[in-house]
C-alpha cells in the first residue's frame, strides 16, 4: 500500500520513519528540503505538491497544527479533496476540533473517499519508538482498512465512535493531561518550600494513587530543569481553545480546564510557548518565588 504522508513535523516525521520501517512504500512533499531528504535516504518517494501526492497514494495521512490547516489541505481550492482517489481513505491524525471533523469527513464521503480522525497522544518520545496511542471516529468498514496503518506507528489503536469522535476522546485526554501536569506542579512546589527532596517525593508517590503516566513523563523534566519539546505549550494551548469552544457551545461549565487553558496563556505571554508543556511548572515556580 503507498500512504502519502502530509505534516513531517516533531510527530509527523518520527510516525512516517515507522511507516517506512514497516515496510511500506511513503510518498511525502515536505516544504523542508532537509526533511525530504532525510526521508528519501530512508526509503520515501518525494513529490513536489500534494496534488501529486494524493494521485500516488491510496491512504493519505495529515498531521497538522489545527482545524483551518487541515480543511485548507483537504477542502482547499488545491486542496486533497480534488485529487484523491474515489474508494481512498484519509486519515487525519491532527489534533482539531470534533465540528470540524464531521464537516470534513462529510464532504470527503460526497467523494466516495474515506475518512477517519484519529489524533494521537504520547508526544514526540513515544512518536519515535512508535508507541503513541491513537483515538480514532470514522466509519466502522474504514476504520478496519485503516487500522492496519495506523498500527505500525502506534501501540494501541482504538476506535471511539463515528467521525468527529476521535477528536472528542482527543479534547478529554488533554483536560486530564493538562490537569494532571498542573497538579504535579503545585505539589512540588508545596514541598520544595517545605524543604523536603522533590526526587524523594516522586519516587515515594509514583507507585501509589498518585502515580500516573503524566507523573512519569513529566516529573523528571521539571526536576531536571529540561523543558525540551516534546509537546509544546502552544499546542496545548491551541487543544485547550478547542476544549473551550466546544464546551461554550454545548453549554458544558469546565472550570478547572478554563484556569489551566490561563495558566497556559501567561506561559505564553512569558514567551515560553516553545517549551514543553512540563513547564507549567514555572507559572506556579513565578508565584511561589521558588525553583523546584
């Protein structure tokens, strides 16, 4: 099966290199020369528009910041949508809002082409050793000749519902991550200000009721002090608006989510968007006047 692959990103260029690892054939068109040759050394075909890549490929995968960037590729005036194949399958796995998945996936069945909405969650680590976890809505007969795909980069792959309803699952996961990562903050710098060892206090925890995922991934960056991007504040800033929206529009009150959606505006304000989003600790750190 040739798959084109759209958003060779800090996600997009790890989950296409296991595709290739998999076995099977990639074409790309990247606007970063250095990426289309990394990729091409592995294996890729490069294409020079998506146009071409869409007429070269059966399954086309988009991996891309937000909701105008993936109805400007897939509906655009040169959009996906005019060079597919009918009987093809696109599978976004972008982060975007749920409303725009429906009218995507809407008109791409107007085409006879398929389409599932299957945003991921684990960040760029669990990008690169293809363990990410995939929440996918789409059609149950697309989804099973999708499910095969999306695999080879994933550790699980699960299948939430109908279109619209992998972005859903997607907006639920970032509240508890965004919660979770802002409650690991407060707690340490509670006890960095009682002078007990944070290293102590997250070794004693991580094995209880307290221990999660999110304690394990993010934990050891705020004690080590490395805010490299794994998933940026601006990205969860930007699933956090998609939260908000959504919620306002359904009448849905989130007030824990709309103070964490603050905290991740003054980050930004603070010009710290591109770090990761571990770095929430510093918005508490700022208030407290203390360095965990």
């Amino acid at each position: 099966m040739k798959i084109g692959f759209i958003g060779l990103g800090i996600m997009g260029k790890p989950m296409s290199k296991n595709l290739l690892k998999a076995g099977y054939e990639l074409v790309v068109s990247s606007s970063k020369s250095g990426t289309n040759q990394e990729l091409q050394e592995l294996g890729a075909h490069v294409v020079p528009d998506y146009e071409t890549l869409a007429s070269k490929s059966e399954t086309i995968i988009t991996m891309l910041p937000n909701s105008p960037e993936v109805r400007d590729v897939i509906l655009g005036e040169e959009g996906l949508i005019h060079s597919i194949k009918p009987g093809s399958a696109v599978i976004d796995m972008s982060s975007i809002a749920p409303i725009a998945s429906r009218e995507i996936g809407a008109e791409l069945a107007d085409k006879n082409i398929g389409f599932i909405d299957a945003p991921v969650s684990g960040g760029e680590p669990k990008a690169i050793d293809g363990t990410i976890s995939v929440m996918a809505g789409g059609n149950e007969d697309v989804f099973d000749q999708c499910v095969p795909v999306m695999e080879a980069m994933a550790a699980s792959v699960t299948r939430t519902g109908d279109v619209g309803s992998g972005n859903s699952t997607k907006l639920a996961n970032q509240i508890i991550v965004a919660l979770n990562i802002s409650a690991i903050s407060e707690a340490f710098v509670l006890t960095e200000k009682l002078g007990v060892d944070n290293q102590a206090v997250y070794n004693a925890i991580r094995g209880g009721l307290a221990g999660s995922t999110a304690l394990d991934a993010k934990a050891p960056k705020m004690l080590e002090g490395n805010f490299d991007p794994g998933f940026k504040i601006d990205l969860h800033l930007k699933d956090l608006n998609n939260v908000m929206e959504t919620a306002t529009n359904l009448g849905v009150p989130l007030p824990l989510t709309a103070s964490v959606r603050e905290t991740l505006k003054a980050l930004t304000a603070d010009d710290l968007g591109e770090e990761d989003h571990a770095a929430i600790v510093k918005y508490y750190e700022k208030l407290a006047n203390i360095n965990v």
